[in-house]
C-alpha cells in the first residue's frame, strides 16, 4: 500500500478504463478522487472516454459540484453502467441527453455482478429484471438512445426450462472506494461509516481483474491497532491510500461527522425524532402504514416512503415492524433525503450484496416504494422521468420478490396544493403532471409478473387507493371530501375499474393530531 495524493491517485486512470466508484447518497463518497479527476480533466482533457459503474451512486441534490455529477462534464465518460442516479442529477441528466451510451441495471444484480467478476465467473443468471425494462425484449436496460449502438449488457436465456437473464461479466481496472481509517498495511475499517456498501466487491473485483484500488480514508494509524473485525476491506486488496477529510460546507454530504447512533455504537432516543408536517406526503405515509401488519419486516423505499417510519414512530408503532433497507440495514429508523440508506438505532448492518441475496430469496414479508407513473395495466416507473435518468436502484429486485407492495405518491406533480383538515381534502390547485398515464415511459415494475406471481400490490395517493388486478387497477377509496369525477378520473389518462365497494378514505388520516392507530 502506497500512500498518495488525490492528484497523484488520478493519475494512475488512464483513458478508457473501466472505473468503480463506491457510494450511496451522502454515504460512502471517495470524494476527493472524484473532485480531482474533474479538476485533471479540466486541465488536461484527460483521462476520457471512461467506463463507470456505480450503485446507489454518491450526490446529493443541494449540490451540483460532488459525487457522480463530478463526471458529467462531455467526453469524460464514454460509458455508464449504473444502479441508481437519484441524488446525481446532472450526471443522470447528462445520460437523458444521450451524452453516452448507459444502461441501468438492477442493484442486486450490480452487487451480485461485482461478486462474480472477482470469482472470475461469467456473470450473475437471474430472474432479476424479468418483463421490465431490463429485460432484452424490452429496452435491455437501455436508458438513451446511443446505448441502442453499444454492445448489449444483458441476454434472455433459458435454464432448466425457465427464463432467465444474464449478465456478462467485464474487467474492472481501478476501484475508487471510501473507508474510515486504513492502517499502515493498507487494512481498511468502515467504522465510522454508516453503511458498509459495496467496496469490499468492488475492491475485489477491481484486484482480481488485474486493476488497482485507491481507498479514500480520513486517518491513517499505525498496524495493529484496528480490531480484526472491523477490518472489512484487507491490506492485500489496497494498493494506494488517499487521506482527506469530509467538507463540513456540505451538510450532511458524505456524513462529515462521527454519528454514534447511525453506525451501532449507540441508542438514541426515539423523541428525539421529530414528526414530520401533516400534508398531502404524509397522507400518504399514513395510509400506507395502515396496510402494515405487526410484526413484518418491511422495506421503505427513497422519498415519500421513508416517512412511513416517522408516522410509524409518532404513532408509537415503529417497535411493532422490522425495518429493512437495501443498503444493509435491518431495524431502526430509517433517514431521509442525502441520508438515506442509513437508520438510527439499527439491530445490524450488513453489506447490500449480503442484503440482496435475502430479498431476492424472498425474506421481505412488504416493501412501501414510490411511484412517478402508474399506467392502465399497472406498470410502474420510477427510473426515467423525460430526460432524466434515475435508474431502478434496488427496485426491481424489491418488487420481483415480495409478497406485498405498497406503491405511495401523490395523485398529480407540480405545483399540487392541498389543503388538509379534519373533514378531509381539499384541492386548492391541480398538479400540472398526470402520474396515472396511458403508457409508463419505462417499466422499472412489471404488473405482468406480479398478476404471475400473485402479489398483493396497492397503489396509494393523497386523494384516492387503487388495486392491481388481473383486468387492470382498481379504485377501492377516495379521500372524504374528493370529487370522483373532477379530482380523480378527470385526472388520468385511462379509466380505472371502479370497485362495487368504493370506501372513504378513513377521516383520521386527515386529522393534523396524532391518529392513534396501532398496528393489528
């Protein structure tokens, strides 16, 4: 292990390498490295053409100048493989505006892949992305059109008389990943970080791929003095060692600070979070907590989802569910916005690869995920809204393989007004976006495959629930006060099957106190 600086790390990538970069969000960010390639390629025009692979990618909204975006400047990369690019805006932009060819695969399957090409195996056979817009008969996980030109990811086979998809294997010159300490051996802890990621299958893809491993790291300490235990990534993986500190400028960026409670080293107490507004977000978080049973295990997805855990919490429920994130993250409460992905007071943390074979074997009892579009057959899509990219993220591999679903958003975007009261809901001002449309733009859900295997899968808005079929999506209730006509149907694209049984929403939804509902 060598130590160096960010400036000298950069220049061990050459143009045309396939590079790794680790992070999810605000977690996990190697970010000096990304600053520098940025700032090298700037000056010098190099290196370009790169192929990045990333999974939950590193970002944050707030900001256009850190993690993934740091790449998106034309002809720095020649090529994306990627899981999620929720908080790289400019970079999933910059994908949208067909800069260079990307696909976007499921998480899961990212993980799992980055396992095999360590193990030197072909690839990674699964159901994974079955009748989505992974699947080759579809999009092939095309996200633009200059990936339709590009050597294809992922082929349709056949294996013991079932379908499958797989995913080809492919080298991996340099792994760019983010540790808290290494000590003078190149030995790597994760112990301040709040997730443990993928940088031990991305280490060791990159060194089996006869490439090499720039860990970023806050302090260096002397060998010996790490517990073997906490020891995630060995020395035998590291070639080079960058010493920076997070920018505390950032906020919560790349968790600057040491939080006991988000890393298992403390308990916090539970008042301490503090409930959250009561609008037409968290009218959606309640209802989708009301479909909760005690004593599941559930997965929250990003955004409106995570609210799920606050109500849960204000209501005095969350002890009465396990929690469960792709990330690695099994109880506690979850956070939200550049920190999701972590949670205070978690019963373990594990690596996503670990997480993803349980959720791909079934493990989830239900998943609360968002929704951008809803179309006439059920499909859902999360992961392309016009020109910008997303991706799945753990998506698809969440809602192939659990037995509930629960998709929550509001009816319309932009500029939705509503106002909220004991009596119900009231539309000041009309979203300028239908989200329940003819056709999805992509299908990162696929109805087809859950009316196969049977999944209970709900659809719920501020203003009315729906149902999934086998002749198509239900409406079972509308908020109190809402029109049917004008508020709902006047604001879709297709006409729902209306239940014989159409519900109101329950009135204690829309109440600003505390609902007092406790889970059955």
């Amino acid at each position: 292990m060598k130590v160096v600086s960010a400036e000298q790390a950069v220049k061990l990538i050459k143009s045309n390498d396939t590079i790794g970069v680790s992070g999810s969000g605000g977690s996990g960010s190697p970010e000096a490295v990304l600053q520098e390639i940025l700032k090298r390629y700037k000056k010098t025009n190099s290196p370009k053409n790169l192929t990045v692979v990333a999974g939950i990618s590193p970002g944050n909204l707030t900001y256009e100048d850190v993690g993934m975006n740091c790449l998106a400047e034309p002809g720095l990369v020649g090529k994306a493989i990627c899981a999620h690019l929720g908080m790289g805006k400019k970079f999933g932009i910059a994908i949208g505006e067909n800069q260079f060819p990307a696909f976007g695969i499921p998480l899961g399957v990212y993980t799992h892949l980055l396992r095999a090409i360590a193990g030197k195996k072909p690839g990674v056979v699964t159901h994974i992305g079955l009748n989505t817009f992974v699947d080759p008969r579809i999009e092939g996980a095309r996200e633009n059109e200059k990936a339709k030109d590009a050597d294809p990811i992922v082929e349709l086979v056949q294996i013991g008389g079932e379908e499958k998809l797989f995913f080809k294997s492919f080298p991996i010159q340099v792994a760019l990943i983010k540790a808290t300490y290494s000590d003078t051996k190149g030995n790597l802890s994760l112990e301040w970080e709040p997730i443990i990621g993928e940088q031990f299958q991305l280490a060791a893809a990159a060194h089996n791929s006869g490439g090499i491993v720039i860990a970023e790291v806050e302090k260096i300490v002397e060998y010996g003095t790490l517990k073997a235990k906490d020891v995630l990534i060995p020395g035998r993986l590291v070639d080079f060692v960058v010493v920076t500190k997070p920018d505390r400028s950032k906020g919560d960026y790349n968790i600057p600070k040491h939080v006991p409670g988000l890393v298992g080293k403390k308990k916090i107490e539970l008042s301490e979070i503090k409930p959250v507004e009561l609008n037409e977000r968290k009218i959606c978080a309640r209802r989708a907590m009301m479909e909760l049973n005690k004593g599941v295990l559930v997965n929250l997805g990003v955004g409106m989802p995570e609210l799920v855990a606050n109500v849960l919490n204000e209501e005095g429920g969350i002890s009465d569910i396990t929690l469960s994130i792709e990330t690695g993250i099994t109880g506690g409460v979850a956070q939200s916005g550049v920190t999701f992905g972590v949670a205070f007071n978690a019963d373990s943390i594990i690596g996503d690869a670990d997480m993803f074979d349980l959720y791909d074997g079934g493990m989830l009892d239900c998943a609360v995920l968002g929704l951008a579009q809803v179309d006439k057959e059920g499909n859902v899509n999360v992961s392309k809204f016009g020109k910008r990219v997303t991706g799945p993220g753990g998506f698809i591999n969440i809602t192939q393989n659990t037995p509930k679903i629960i998709f929550i958003g509001t009816f319309t975007s932009g500029d939705l007004d509503v106002q909220v009261n004991s009596r119900g809901l009231k539309i000041k001002n009309e979203g300028k976006a239908k989200k329940f449309v003819d056709k999805v733009q992509q299908i990162t859900f696929s109805a087809k495959n859950a009316i196969k295997n049977k999944q209970d899968i709900i659809y719920v808005t501020e203003r009315a629930v729906f149902k999934l079929t086998p002749k198509g999506v239900e409406l079972i209730e509308i908020a109190p006060n809402v029109d049917l006509k004008k508020d709902i149907l006047g604001n879709m694209e297709f006409k729902p099957i209306i239940s014989k049984t159409l519900k109101t929403m329950d009135k204690k939804i829309f109440n600003p106190k505390k609902m007092g509902y406790k889970l059955m």
